[in-house]
C-alpha cells in the first residue's frame, strides 16, 4: 500500500447543531465575523450598468473594499466602477444577480424597505458593487452550469466571469481559456487561507498535476454548505411512539397483517454486539449492547412466524427491544430509532417497518400506509436517495460518493460502488423490503399517489432526505401532535480495515465538500484589462474573507439584527431580523435556500454557511438534527474527512480529479456509466440501481448480482474508467506531498 502523509484534521466537531441543510451545505472553519455597514443607493437608484473599457479619465485605482489583516494596500488594484460582464446563476433566471420579471412582478419591497424591479441587481449584489467598486453586467442566461457554459463558449470574450460544471472549466481552463486562479493566489489571502485549511479543497479544484500547469485552479469552487452531514433519516416520530412505547402489550381494534417474509436477517442471528451510543441526556457516551443469545434477531423470529398481524408484530418487535437490549430503553422504546441514544440497525427498521404497513388503523385511520418512499416518485434525482440510504443501512461505500460512485478504499485506491457485489446485495435487500410493501407504491409504480403528498395526507412514514426543508412541513403540512423529524444514522458492518470482521459502527457517507459547478474568469473576456482581471479576482478573494462570507450567505446588513449575534457551531454568527424572517416565510414558506436565491442573491456561488438556515429551521427540525450533531460532535457517528487521513478509508474522495481533456474525452465515450446512461442521477435520468430496488435484476447482461458486476467492468468499460480516474487519483496525492514536503 502506497504510503500518504497525513493531513491534519481540519475542522474541530462540535457539540452545537450542524446540519440544517435545505439543497444545500455548511461551512464549520467560519471566522468570527465582522458584518461590515452598507448603505447608498436603493436599488431602483442604480442605473443599470453597460459594458465598455476605461479611458484616460477612469477614476483612480481603488483595492476593492474592506482589507483583510495582513493584505498588502495596492494589491488587485482596478479603477473604481470597472464593469465586470458575469454570465453567472444558480439553475434559472430566478436565480440569478438580477431579479426576474417573474420574481419581481411590477416592483417587490423586501425586509430592507427598498424596491426592486425585473432587471435589478438583487440586494447582495447591490451591496457588493458598493463595497468594492465595480459594476456588474448581467448577462446570464438563466441556465444550469453545463447549459449556461455550453452557450458562451464560441463567445467567451462577450463575458468576464460565467458559470461551469468543474469539468467543463477545468478543460477549457488547461486550454488555456479560463485564468489560473493559483499564478493570483498570493494577492488572495482570503482565498488562499480557505483552500490551505482545507486540502482536499484544493485537491478537488487542481485542474492539473503535472508540467508547466502543475497546481493550477481555473474556478472558483462553491460550497453549499461544508464539513457537514447532509441527508438523513427522518421518521414520523409520533408514530413510533404509538406503536412502542408505554407498559404493557400493544393493542387495536383494527389492524392488517404483515406481507408474507422475504427479507432475511443482515445483523448477527446469535452472540453480542456492543454500540458506543451518546447518552439520553447528551452529557457524554455509553455502551449499548445487543444481546442476540437473549433475544434473537428480530427479522429471524418474525420470518419464523410468517404473515401476522400488525399487533402481534407490534408485540414481537416491544418483547425484542426489552430483551436485546436488557431493559435500555425502558418503556419508551422508541428511543431506540428517535432517542438521542438511538442504535436502531437495518434489521430493526425492517421490523419497525412491517410493525407501521400493518397498522395503517391505529397510525392513520386508513386501511393503508406507506413506509419509505422518496420527496418526488417522478424526479429520478429523488428517487437515487433510496439507493444512497441502502448504503447507510448494510454499510457500502460509494452509493452516496462526492464523485460519480467513487470512493478511497483502505488501499489508498479509487473503487467503484458499481464494480462491487456488495452493493447489489444491498440494491437485493432493498429489493426483498419492496417485494414486502415495505417501500411505497408510489416508488414502485408512478400511477400511484405521489409521494410528495404522503406527510400532508398522513400516508407517509419516513424518507432519506434534508432536514431543514423537510421538517418544515411540520408547520405547513402536519397537524397539531404530528411530528416528523430526523432520526439517527443506522448502525451497520463497515469494513474501514480496523478489524478483518467489519466493525458494527455508525458511518455516513452523506458529507459535503465542494459542489461540482463554479464560476471561472474568462481569459478572452478580461482580455489584457488589467482592470477586470483584478476585479474579478478581487470578487472571489472577497467571497472568502469573513465579511463576505455573510453577505454571500445572509445578504447585507439590512436584514439582520445590528449588533446581535448567536453561537453556531462555535463562531459568533448574526441574527436575521425580524422582517426578514417573516418575509421568508411569507415568500418562500420557511425554505431559506429559495429565498436567498430568489430574492436575496445570496447562496449562488462561495460558500454559504449554514448559520442563516439554522434559525429558519423548525423546532422539531433543531431536535432531530441537534441529536445527530451530538453524535458526530462525541464521535459515534463516523464520516469522511476533508483531508489525506492515516487511514485512507475515511479521507473523502474529491468532488473532481484532474483527468486530461484526452482521458475525459474517453470517459465521457463510456456511455453506459454517464449521467444520461443506466447510473444517472439527473431529475429525467435513469438508474440501474433504482430498477433493481423496484424489480430486481432484469435485462441482457443483468439478470444476477455476477452478471452485472461483469457487465459494468467490461462490457460497459468500467474497468477502463476505473483505471483513468485512479491514475488521476494517484497523481493528485502524489502532487499533494511533493506540496506538502
């Protein structure tokens, strides 16, 4: 095994709640910040800005902005008012630097007092103009990244900065056609700091490892959210209650029967298994332990029994928690899959779920309820959050990787979730739940009821999702005693090369880093204009410095408390105003994300720290989220690192590798592999791995587990793939240490 050397931990965990994400991320290595003032001009006083050079009467040479410590007075200077033409947004024209007629009708009032029009630059980008000195000229077409750069790219001197997947700018940058953020880093010490802090940030932007481009960055990367859980369980947790807790033996007047068995037990039959769990009052940790010589394995006794009903199930799975876990959890048993000392495995939630299929009468008063299903059964970039939660319950890396399917092994090398049998005996077991009813009807046949009524109807049981923007249904969709709310992350086998047994832990995958679109500076556009280069690089060097971090996170001052801040996972954060919270809900219902990006032009691009959502998360959502936070903070929840780790297992693969434009020109001739062939996880893509969840193994050259494995590596060229972006890999470490000497 290749030896690497080590990088130190980069962020501190911490107790205090982390994970609040709507679509997006969060950012842990925050500065303490210093919110600076903006003022002048209302929107509808800004005269829109229009393209040109500077003359001989240019204004003098201004620095940008507010300096940080240590920043050199004169660096990046450019003439105050230059013009920077940015084709740059986030997915649509109501997400973009300017508001849309759409989104801006005959003139909006926002939080700040000021009125704005369709056309207008949106309040951050206002501000920034201000702050800095330069103009911006909206030129984005309203696109997301691939199909914004595909339409500049024959006219890339008509824009300075424009919107790119990685890839796209990575390619085109070593072509020479997008500037080298890393020959400027010296005069961004915002920047600089942010990628030195974080290496597998830098690794994940370096567009080449080799020759005269060796290190270059050609993009700005963007964060939605870092360092941070992203998707989770989330269970209606009143329901659990209903159904487990309380003395005695459960009973209804009404209840169905369970399906007849075909999942079979994952977790151990017989012997013990011993849980490091946080405790129920979170002051510290403790051992659970799993006695399956007193108890049995709970899907091996009711498979035993076969079809039931949903009481006797119901009874089964309370006797099963009081004996396994000799009287742990008391009479509130529920706190096994909702508690703060949650250690619920696959095997439980199969139980659990047959338990909630079987009791439609006692949990809605219907004749039939849904167990796990997806937020939209029609959008196939929901439906692959089935397939990533498989990986979580039978502990299988890649289904949830920051890189197609990809993952560092315990070898130090890239493997691919694809190529493995591992993880088609999760897409079986997930297989076996649905051929229980055990996954909705919606998911398995689309002229069922949509999914994403289940929670407004009271149909639905849990999903793998976000919190924020899901446990705000609890105010919007759910009615008084209803909760729904995120659950702990399973304990299942991972093989992390400690122990040759796998080791029975709590591991997710589901965590951020950089996202796959940026913004690079066009080298025709800026052309040799000292000006616009400056300026452009000063725009990005801003983004990072701890001010404009909050603007591109909150927006300006405007809307947030002066003078008031909170502690959000250590730092001294601000606090959104009043105004502006209830505009929040008023215009986007409690969903932060749309509102900073429709309204406040904020979350588009940089990092955007989750500090502002966190206050727009739901009471329930805190509590769900709070008990996860705790557990990674005490590290019973384990995750990837955003660095080179001593054991490679856990060092987070990057978002993107530096393959050539030759190599991806070859990956992109894999079409079986690509986004638009049989692993897509685009909105109207395809996905073998959700076919086989709905019905199994189907289809020439993938009718088993083997035949599949073999199909990927060699007929579909998996084996060719595998080996470009290994190589990639290998020269990305090799380059980092070489750096790092």
């Amino acid at each position: 095994m290749r030896k690497k050397k080590i990088a130190a931990s980069l962020m501190a965990f911490t107790l205090a709640f982390t994970s609040f994400a709507g679509c997006g991320d969060k950012e842990n290595e925050t500065p303490t910040p210093t919110p600076g003032t903006s003022g002048g001009n209302t929107a509808t006083d800004t005269p829109a800005p229009t393209s040109g050079t500077q003359g001989d009467d240019t204004p003098a040479p201004t620095t940008g902005g507010n300096e940080e410590p240590g920043t050199a007075a004169g660096e990046l200077e450019y003439a105050s008012g230059t013009i920077l033409r940015m084709a740059t947004g986030y997915n649509s024209k109501d997400t973009g630097l300017s508001f849309s007629a759409e989104v801006a009708g005959e003139g909006i009032t926002l939080a700040d007092g000021k009125t704005y029009n369709s056309g207008d630059l949106k309040p951050t980008w206002v501000t920034v103009e201000e702050k800095l000195g330069i103009k911006f000229e909206d030129k984005y077409q309203g696109n997301n990244s691939t199909k914004e750069f595909e339409y500049w790219q024959e006219q890339l001197d008509q824009v300075d900065m424009v919107s790119g997947t990685a890839t796209l700018l990575t390619e085109n940058g070593t072509a020479g056609l997008f500037v080298n953020l890393a020959e400027y880093l010296d005069s961004m010490p915002n920047f600089k700091a942010y990628l030195e802090k974080n290496p597998i940030v830098r690794l994940s932007i370096t567009g080449s490892t080799t020759g005269d481009k060796k290190g270059a960055i050609y993009f700005s990367p963007y964060f939605d959210g870092v360092n941070d859980i992203e998707r989770m369980p989330l269970m209606r947790v009143d329901w659990v209650q209903k159904l487990l807790d309380g003395e005695g033996t459960f009973s209804a007047a009404s209840s169905g029967t369970t399906a007849a068995p075909v999942y079979e037990p994952y977790m151990p039959t017989s012997g013990k298994v011993e849980i490091d769990v946080v405790k129920k009052d979170a002051s510290g940790t403790e051992k659970v332990t799993k006695d399956y010589d007193a108890a049995g394995n709970i899907i091996a006794n009711m498979n035993a029994k076969g079809s039931m009903s949903g009481v006797d199930a119901v009874n089964m799975l309370r006797e099963y928690i009081d004996k396994a876990y000799n009287g742990y959890y008391g009479t509130t048993r529920s706190d096994l899959f909702v508690g703060q000392n949650a250690a619920w495995d696959a095997d439980e939630l199969v139980a659990l779920l047959r338990c909630v299929v079987a009791n439609a009468q006692t949990l809605n008063g219907t004749d039939s309820v849904q167990g796990l299903f997806s937020r939209e059964d029609n959008n196939n970039q929901r439906r692959v959050d089935v397939f990533r939660f498989a990986g979580s319950l039978f502990g299988v890396r890649g289904l949830e990787s920051r890189q197609d399917y990809l993952y560092v092994g315990t070898d130090g090398q890239l493997h691919d979730a694809r190529q493995e049998m591992d993880t088609y005996v999760a897409l079986e077991r997930m297989n076996a739940m649905a051929k229980e009813g055990l996954i909705s009807k919606a998911y398995l046949d689309s002229s069922e009821e949509s999914s994403s009524t289940y929670l407004e109807n009271d149909n639905g049981f849990m999903h793998y999702d976000y919190n924020q923007t899901q446990t705000v249904l609890n105010a919007t969709k759910l009615q008084e005693g209803e909760k729904y709310m995120a659950a702990m992350v399973p304990v299942a086998r991972w093989y992390d090369g400690t122990n040759e047994e796998g080791v029975y832990m709590r591991f997710t995958e589901s965590w951020r880093s950089v996202k796959t679109d940026g913004w690079g500076i066009s080298v025709k556009g800026v052309g040799s204009d000292t000006n616009k280069l400056n300026a452009a690089l000063k725009l990005i060097d801003y983004a990072y410095s701890p001010e404009g971090q909050i603007l591109m996170s909150y927006g300006p001052d405007a809307f947030i408390k002066q003078g008031e801040t909170f502690k959000f996972n250590g730092e001294d954060m601000p606090v959104i105003s009043d105004a502006t919270y209830a505009e929040l809900w008023e215009k986007a219902s409690g969903n932060y994300t749309n509102y900073a990006r429709k309204y406040l032009g904020s979350t588009l691009s940089f990092v955007k720290s989750q500090a502002f959502e966190y206050q727009c998360t739901h009471e329930v959502g805190r509590e769900g989220a709070g008990y996860i936070s705790n557990a990674i903070g005490f590290g019973t929840i384990k995750h990837p690192e955003l660095a080179l780790t001593e054991n490679s297992w856990y060092t987070s693969v990057p978002t993107v590798l530096p393959n050539t434009k030759v190599e991806n020109d070859l990956i992109s001739g894999f079409t079986e592999l690509g986004s638009k062939g049989r692993f897509g996880q685009n909105k109207d893509g395809q996905n073998l791995f959700v076919d086989i969840i709905c019905g199994g193994y189907t289809g020439e050259g993938t009718s088993s587990a083997a035949e599949t494995v073999d199909t990927v590596i060699n007929a579909w060229s998996g084996k060719q793939y595998l080996t470009l972006k290994g190589g990639a890999w290998t020269k990305l470490v090799d380059y980092y240490n070489e750096v790092n000497n």
